[in-house]
C-alpha cells in the first residue's frame, strides 16, 4: 500500500475541491473559494452513506449529477465491484440516464476502484480498462494512441472534443491524469485552463490525482490556503467517517488506531505478550 486509504479519501475529496476552485490566467494560478456546487453535491452523498442505513434518495436530475455521485459510491463500496456497479445500474435506470452516459459512469467508477485497490499504475490502466470494460472501446484506444504519439496535451484534448461525446469531461480527466500522475498543480492547471466546462473536467481531475497522490501529493502551497477553510475542514471529517463506516465501525474512533477491512487483522496464535503468561 504506497498511502494508508483514509488519506487518499481526504485526497481525493480535497482534489475535487481545489480543480473546481482553482482559476488559471496568463500562466498564474490561484483559488475562488466563490461557487462550488459539484464539492456541496458530492457532500450530500458523503451525509448519507455515513449513516448506518444509508438510503438512495439524492435526486438526480442531470448526467453531470450522476457523473459526480460515482466517487463518493466508490468511495464506500471500491473493495465491491460488484455491488457498486449494481448500484449505478439502479441509479441510472431510476434517474433516466441515457446508456451511452451510464458506460461511461462505470468506465469512470473502475478507473477510481482502480486506482484506490492501487490494481494497475497510470502506464497501465488504459489496458486494463479494454480488458475489463465494454464498449467505449474506441474512445480508450484513442486516448492510449494520443499517448504513445507524444502528441501535446492540448492536441489531444482537441481531438477528444471532436468525437462530441456525451460526458467527455470523463475522457478529459482521464487522458490528462495518464499524462502526469505524479505533478498534481501541472495536471489540474491544465484542466483548469481548457474552455470546454473546465470546473467540471478540473475536479474531476482532481479527485482521480488525489486517490492516487493522496492528501501528501497536493502542493503545499494549496494546502497552506485551504487549512482553515470550513468546507475543508468538513471534507476532512466527512473522509474520516467515510472510513470508518468502510472499516465497520460506527461511532468514534480516532484515526491512529490499527484499523482494516474485516479479516484483514488476525491474531498471531504463537505469539503471547508478557501479561497473559501465568505468574
């Protein structure tokens, strides 16, 4: 494991969070705490998979709004494939999601499990998607040519924007992740700065960066800004009940115990500690 899992839920969250307040102009970057309506969407979900009876009853009422409730899902569920996928079927089919947006939430949940079960490094998610998913298959292999090309990173978002997908920003947050998974303020300054719904695309970008980079991997400098920040703040906490619940524990518990997913931690049989030997 490169970083315990309850700091790259804080990553992830805190990633959304800077791509959609992040603004770009004339070579500078700086954060607009002013609207973040994805980050306020995201916590609704967190609210409710927090409680011990999470209930499905968010209303969706776009194909960016279901886009966005697919990483608090895997959040939750990313060791469960088969649950959350499930999941996402019900959500769409209730919600009225057209088929060619719902293959691309579940392209966008592995791409997240992935990352979080630490399966696959960037070089080789490209093809562990074509082995695993179906459809959206010439959408993948464009990404992974644009990538073997060498072609610059705003070429290639130029060429994804002519295929007029539904959801591209998917694609976008992808083929730039791939790019440099590694440099977390180039990859969402690049985000930041594309015209083509960029907040969308930069916290997407940013929740898939901070899975993989954890909160360790945001740069300082951000980290300084936003430390105080009541909405990260609350992320934060959010996060770490977000993991308690994924643990099985309800209710406090400080986050430097030894916690894992149930039968992960055994008792070692042939080892005894001074205190249970007979006096």
């Amino acid at each position: 494991m490169r970083y315990p899992r309850w700091k790259c839920f804080q990553g992830g969250l805190l990633g959304g969070f800077l791509g959609e307040s992040l603004q770009v102009s004339t070579g500078r970057d700086y954060l607009n705490y002013g609207l973040i309506p994805h980050t306020q969407f995201v916590q609704k979900w967190l609210n409710n998979l927090c409680a011990e009876r999470p209930e499905n009853n968010i209303l969706i009422v776009s194909e960016q709004e279901y886009i966005l409730s697919i990483f608090p899902l895997i959040l939750r569920w990313h060791d469960q494939p088969s649950y959350w996928r499930q999941q996402l079927i019900i959500m769409g089919n209730s919600s009225h999601i057209c088929a060619e947006v719902q293959e691309i939430g579940l392209l966008w949940g592995s791409v997240l499990s992935f990352i979080l079960l630490e399966q696959v490094n960037p070089k080789e998610i490209l093809t562990s998607l074509l082995n695993n998913i179906d459809g959206k298959c010439n959408n993948l292999l464009l990404i992974k040519e644009l990538i073997e090309s060498g072609c610059s990173y705003k070429t290639g978002c130029k060429k994804l924007l002519k295929l007029k997908l539904k959801q591209v920003e998917v694609m976008l947050a992808l083929y730039g992740f791939i790019l440099t998974p590694d440099d977390v303020r180039l990859c969402l300054c690049r985000a930041g700065g594309g015209k083509n719904e960029r907040y969308f695309t930069a916290y997407l970008t940013g929740t898939i960066l901070g899975l993989y980079n954890s909160i360790g991997g945001v740069p300082l400098s951000w980290r300084v800004q936003i430390e105080d920040h009541p909405t990260v703040k609350k992320l934060f906490d959010q996060a770490g009940e977000l993991y308690r619940v994924w643990c099985g524990m309800y209710g406090e518990l400080s986050l430097d115990a030894a916690v894992a997913s149930p039968g992960i931690i055994q008792p070692r049989g042939g080892v005894k500690v001074i205190s249970q030997r007979e006096s």
